[in-house]
C-alpha cells in the first residue's frame, strides 16, 4: 500500500514538502520509508550488525534521504 502524506510525516518529521512528494511518487511502503530512514541514521549500526545493504524502493528512499554533499558543508 502507498503512502499518504501523514504516512511520510510520521516516519520523518515536518520535511519540504517536494520531498514528500518525491517519497510518495515511489511507490514504496511506510514500513520501506523506516528502513531508509533508519539506513541513512546508522548505517554504520545496522553493518555492525550484519544486515544487508538496502534494495529496491529502500535503496531508492535512502538515496532521497541522503543529505547532498553541498548541504553539509
């Protein structure tokens, strides 16, 4: 089942609201959006502890969720 805009809200907090658009038009899950966000908060954890990379609409929600190069500096 897609997601709705509350679905994005509640896994992600008050975010752009391009960006929940972009989540939506994915396609993926609620339950995919919380492994992208969890992946893109520690990811070095979830190595740790021998989980696989992420895939498919995970892999492609992750990618949304990375913060640009040009927004860290």
């Amino acid at each position: 089942m897609s997601m709705a805009r509350s679905d994005v809200i509640a896994v992600l907090g008050p975010v752009d609201e391009s960006l929940i658009a972009e989540i939506i038009a994915t396609g993926a899950t609620a339950d995919d959006l919380a492994q992208a966000w969890a992946w893109v908060n520690s990811d070095e954890a979830l190595v740790g502890e021998l989980r696989p990379l992420p895939t498919g609409k995970v892999a492609e929600l992750a990618d949304l969720l990375e913060p640009d190069d040009d927004d860290e500096l």
